[in-house]
C-alpha cells in the first residue's frame, strides 16, 4: 500500500534530498574559511597520480570525483572500491611513483574503507587524506589527514546529500590546486539557484513515477556522468527493490540494448562534451520503444522530441559545475517508486547504514 504524501514527506530521506542546495552553499563556505588548505597532502615537484578509494555509494563517489579530479587538475586519478586495495593490492598502485590516496566514507566507519586507509598509508607509505561526513572516525585515525563536512551528513540510511557536498567538495579541491578560482565561484553560484529548481523536480518526477511502473530501469552516462549513473542505478535499487544497471552511454549499444521494452526506463545523463553522440543513442532506444527520460542542463528540440521526460536542470557553469546536481532526479525516482511500492524510504530492505566487518 503506497505511502501517503503527508507520511513520506516527514521521512528523513525526503528532508535530506531537498536539503542539498542549502548544504552545498554551507559546505562550500566551510571551504572557503580555510577547512581545506591544511588537509591537502603536500606533494614533491614530481606530478602526483590519485586514486579515490569508497564502498557502495562512496565508490561511485570515487568514480565521478576522480574524473573530475583529471579534468579539473590534467593530474592522472582513477577509483577503486576499498575491496580491491585489500584483495589485490598489486592492482591498486601500479604507478610507480608519486601516487595519493583519498578515502571516502561517509560514516566513516566502513571495514572495507578504514582498512583500505591502514594498508595505502601504512604499507604502501602513500599519503592518504580520508573524507567524511562524521567526527572522530576510524578513517580519520587511519589518515595523514581529513576532510570532515558535518553538515553533509545525514540520518537516512542510503546516502544523498553526502554524495553530492562530498563530491562537490572535491570537485573544489581539485579546482583551488589547479588555482582555478573561476570554478570555484561556479560552484557557488550553482548552489545557491539548485534549490529553486527542486519543487519543479519533485512534481515531475512524482506525476511521472506515478503514471509508469517499470520492470528494468537503466541508467546512462559517459565520462565524469558515468559515476553519476552508477550511483543512480544503486539509487533506484537500494530505495524500491527495482532491477537496475548502469552503462556508458554509447556501450549501451554493445549488446545491453537487447533488454529494452516498453517496461524499460532509460534515464540518460546528457553531458556537453558528449551530446551529440548521447543523443543519437537516446533517439535509437526511443525507436526501439524504451521509455526515455533525460536529464540534461539545457534541453534542445532534438532531446524533447526523443524523450518522454525531460529533466532540465537549467544551472549556471558547465558540465562538471553542475555534475552532482544531475544524481538528484534520480534520488526521487528511487525514492518515489520506493512509496509507490508501500516501502519506508527510512528502513531500505536489507540495508545497515554501515557495513562493519568483523
Ligand atoms: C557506504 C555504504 C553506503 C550504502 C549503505 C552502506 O557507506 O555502502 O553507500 O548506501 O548505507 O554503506 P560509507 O562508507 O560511505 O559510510
């Protein structure tokens, strides 16, 4: 029996998410007061490789935040979940010299992650900063320094406002070690108009999800937007139990599209870099009867003819400015298939709020 409005809209998660441009603007003046320049590990002249290191939504988190981290800096990043670093640590450094770990996790607490911290600074001797949304964690004992944003973190189970302020804080990061100021105000700018835009997503997300019942939901992006995609995939899953996958836009080609029906919700992140190439992609999944829906800055006629819902986020700066904004219509997607289906978007099926290991 689906959630009434008046019983969702006083879930912590539901507060959480509409949350995000207030806390993106208070976590970005938190920056700016200085919060950063200590915790960055000082590096030699040689140029340092990075690799961003989360578990779950934390790991996704790597993922946008490391391709990011390339494009904002040109310095090489690449992410992995903290069970590679443990399992295969052959694999996690094979660059020879120079290299710095970030680990992310929210709680701080996550097995997979704090060991992770232990073993890049301990064993491997790396300098390892951890970022966190909690005071006093395990990972901060296990890192030459870290980043804490307590007001990102959150009561809900799955992880919203966290991802988006961890990663635009490290977008941020990237922009002030690359003296790149004008980012850095783009961002500003960004969160400050990102909430006028949440009422007019709510109600479209929420007449939509209302009106459809899928059976595959598919999520795609390129580039920076392809951690984006897979943590809207996790999203959808975590928060309604649905079926859900993630591909690089054009992969989707490759073989997945043999999936699509008129059950299938493709969601497709539309970056600028690559619009044209998306584009021709969102246009072939709508002749093959998909449901499309496209999340995008600025929308065209091309893309409003190929989708049946668009989502214009409308934000000043460009593309990686407003990256993480894009996650948010597919937190309410999953967060409104969730009540639709009667679950409480507080109490995830199966789900702890951190995975401790003995
Ligand atoms: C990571 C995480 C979450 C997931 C669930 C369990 O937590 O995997 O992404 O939604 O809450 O924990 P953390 O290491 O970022 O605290």
């Amino acid at each position: 029996m689906a959630i009434t409005p008046t019983e969702y809209a006083q879930s912590a998660t539901y507060k959480e998410i509409l949350s995000q441009g207030e806390v993106w603007q208070s976590v970005l003046q938190e920056l700016k007061q200085g919060a950063f320049s200590e915790q960055m590990p000082r590096s030699n002249n040689q140029k340092p490789a990075w690799l961003f290191v989360g578990c779950g939504t934390s790991f996704y988190l790597a993922d946008a935040a490391a391709a990011s981290w390339t494009l904002l800096t040109g310095e090489p990043a690449r992410a992995v979940p903290g069970s590679e670093v443990l399992l295969y640590p052959a694999l996690t450094r094979p660059e020879a010299a120079n290299l710095h770990a970030v680990v992310i996790s929210r709680s701080g607490r996550t097995s997979e992650a704090v060991r992770a911290a232990r073993l890049l600074r301990k064993e491997m001797q790396l300098p390892t900063l951890g970022v966190t949304c909690a005071e006093e964690s395990a990972l901060e004992a296990e890192c030459d320094s870290t980043l804490v944003l307590k007001t990102a973190d959150e009561k809900s189970t799955v992880m919203t406002r966290s991802f988006t302020s961890m990663l635009i804080s490290l977008q941020w990061m990237a922009a002030k070690r690359a003296a790149n100021a004008e980012f850095c105000n783009s961002l500003e700018i960004m969160a400050t108009q990102f909430a006028a835009r949440m009422r007019s997503l709510i109600e479209q997300m929420e007449e939509f999800v209302g009106r459809n019942s899928f059976e595959d939901y598919v999520f795609l992006g390129q580039g920076p937007f392809h951690g984006i995609a897979r943590e809207a995939a996790l999203k959808v899953m975590e928060m309604s139990c649905s079926y859900s996958q993630s591909f690089h836009t054009l992969e989707f080609r490759h073989g997945p599209k043999a999936i699509v029906t008129p059950h299938t919700a493709l969601m497709f992140f539309l970056s600028q870099s690559g619009l044209q190439a998306e584009l021709e992609v969102l246009e072939e999944m709508k002749e093959l009867g998909g449901v499309t829906i496209a999340v995008c800055n600025h929308a065209n006629e091309n893309i409003r003819r190929a989708s049946d819902l668009v989502l214009e986020l409308n934000l000043p700066g460009d593309e990686l400015t407003v990256l993480a904004s894009h996650i948010v219509p597919s937190q309410l997607m999953g967060f409104f298939t969730g009540v639709g289906k009667g679950l409480n978007p507080d109490q995830p099926k199966n789900l702890t709020r951190v995975v401790v290991l003995d």
